[in-house]
C-alpha cells in the first residue's frame, strides 16, 4: 500500500497509472498531457519547486505566485512562473490562461506528497452497497487494490470522468484516510471539492476575491448552482503538507481570519455549511440543506449558538414569514418616529 512517507520522486507510479486510466468509461477518449494546462498555486513556497517540477515532468507546468516572488521561484528552477497576487487572482488568472487556449485547467497545491487510488470489485457491482459502518469502510479499503498514481495520469483520468457526467469540475478525496474514503459511493456529485487538486473544463464559476480561505468551498457551490453537479472521485485520495508547512495559506491562517470567511460563506450560501465536529474553524458542506432561496427544501434560520442549524417544513417557513413581516412593521414604525420627533 502506498505510504504517505513517500514523496513523488522517490514512487514508481507506473502500475497506478495503468490502474487509474483502465477505469475510464468505455469507449471515452483520454486527454493528453498536451491539452491539459497544469497550474501550481504557489506562495513563498520556492523551496518547493523541485519536487514539484519532478512529480510534473512532461506537463509544463505554469508556476502562479505571489507578489513579487516570480524572481525567487525561477531561482529555484520553475521555468515557466507568473505572478498572480493574491490566493484567488492566482487561481483566477490559472483559469483565464487555459480557458484562453480552449484547455481544462489542473490546479495543484505546491506541497502534495502523493496521490493515490484504491479500487475494490465491489465498487463495480450495481446497484452499490454502502459499508455498513467505518470499521467496514477500513476493512474493504485494506482489501483494495492500492496504487501510488502520478499528477498527470490522475488529471486525465479525473477530466474523463467529469466529462463522461457532464460536470466541471473534477477532484479527489479530500484526504489521504482510505477507509472514510471507501465509505461512500465511488463518485459523488454533490460533495465538497478540496482545492489542493481540481479539473475545472472550461465553465464560467470564478474564484471568489472575497475570501482568503476556503475559497474552494465557494467554488464547489459556485459549480453546483451552476451546472448542478461535480465530480468527486472518492477512491482516488491525496496527501499534502499545507497545514505545517510555511507560506501559502498557513501564512494568513488564524482564527479570526477562518471565522470571518465561514461567516461569508454562509451569508452567500445559507443552509450549506454546517458545523463541523473538528471544531469552530472548520465547516462541513451539505448541499442537500440548501435553503429555497437557492434552490434548495430548506427554511434556514440563523442561530447564533448554532450557525449551521437548517429548518424544514411548513411550520418553519410560516414562522420566518411571521418574523419578517414583525421586523419590517417595526423598522417602519421607528422610521415614523425618527420623522415626527425631528419636525
């Protein structure tokens, strides 16, 4: 079974090439490297540029960085390098410039370790069986087949399969834990899509400048609202360093700025983004508790205790009307009186 441990250039990834790219769908032409365009997303992260110029050999990468930084990288050995600015103009303009050539675009994480794929003969008996419970999931991820894949074959294969269900926007698992990995169905379409390895096809969703994390979360909903699915491919996982290793985001990275960008996302989104049992600077993504007013069955009501609290039903749609209508009543009549007592 892969290791974690164990960096790009020191993995064969030739057996988890063929076995990631042999589970297209039938009869789906598979992208070249060519007409892909490859992005690593980076910022005061120079020292990673060999590894990742390694882990991506044949896929000329474009290296999006920071303000002033572009001199660092080529110094380290990035041959083509860009200065994008800020976390989302950096991912924005990595979209302009494949958009611009009619390419999906692959964003990378500058500090992935490994990407690795797990298949099972039951993920291919309909219709699926869920496990039964995680130490299920633990079991059937520990009987899979487990590969080491390279970025470049997991991008093609990850771009098929978004374009065999018409979504675009493509990734992994948003972790390296295999058996919560095994847990679900192969693909899922309404899920989270972490950013350290997306496929964007050409599409309209942009990055949104107003948050300097968790943009990915608002990028995933932008692509649902959207088109109405993603592609998660569940059994292909992925390890990275992004919450030890300086630069990037854990340069900007505090609780107060984490809390500011959850209280954007759900102001934008509400119902999506519930608490998360990891703690008040993590959120997990429901799509299914969308409120009506964007699309979804759900009455959300605000709490503050309870930020991600979603209610549904008659009773609750009633109850908010009720509470408008009070609110606007009031606001007026304190207008009224801001009138009359300044004749």
């Amino acid at each position: 079974m892969p290791s974690k441990n164990s960096s790009y250039i020191h993995v064969d990834c030739t057996e988890g090439d063929e076995a990631i790219l042999s589970k297209i769908p039938v009869g789906l032409k598979v992208l070249d490297i060519s007409d892909m365009y490859f992005a690593v997303i980076s910022s005061k992260r120079s020292k990673n540029v060999e590894d990742m110029e390694k882990a991506l050999e044949g896929c000329n990468p474009t290296w999006i960085v920071g303000s002033g930084e572009v001199d660092a990288y080529k110094a380290q050995g990035a041959s083509n390098v860009v200065e994008g600015g800020s976390l989302c103009a950096s991912r924005n303009l990595a979209l302009e410039k494949a958009f611009a050539e009619n390419k999906p675009c692959v964003q990378l994480s500058d500090d992935l370790q490994q990407v690795c794929f797990y298949h099972h003969k039951r993920d291919y008996i309909k219709p699926f069986v869920k496990p039964s419970s995680l130490t299920e999931a633990n079991k059937i991820a520990a009987q899979s087949d487990a590969h080491a894949v390279s970025l470049a074959a997991a991008a093609r294969a990850l771009e098929a399969h978004a374009r065999s269900r018409n979504s675009y926007l493509a990734g992994t698992f948003p972790n390296g834990n295999a058996g919560q990995a095994c847990a679900g169905e192969p693909i899922f379409e309404e899920h989270f899509i972490v950013g350290d390895f997306i496929v964007v096809r050409p599409s309209i969703p942009r990055f949104d400048p107003n948050l300097t994390l968790k943009e990915d979360y608002d990028f995933t909903a932008q692509h649902l609202i959207k088109y109405e699915k993603v592609t998660r491919w569940n059994r292909v996982t992925l390890f990275a360093n992004h919450y030890t290793n300086e630069g990037g985001a854990v340069a900007i990275r505090n609780t107060k700025r984490e809390k500011q960008n959850i209280k954007y996302l759900r102001s934008k989104w509400p119902g999506v983004f519930l608490n998360s049992p990891r703690g008040p600077c993590e959120v997990v993504m429901a799509w299914r508790c969308r409120d009506i007013t964007i699309g979804g069955t759900r009455i959300y009501e605000p709490d503050p205790k309870q930020p991600g609290r979603a209610l549904q039903g008659q009773a609750a749609a009633v109850a908010r009307e009720k509470r408008i209508a009070r609110e606007k009543k009031k606001k007026i009549a304190e207008t009224k009186y801001k009138v009359s007592s300044s004749k």
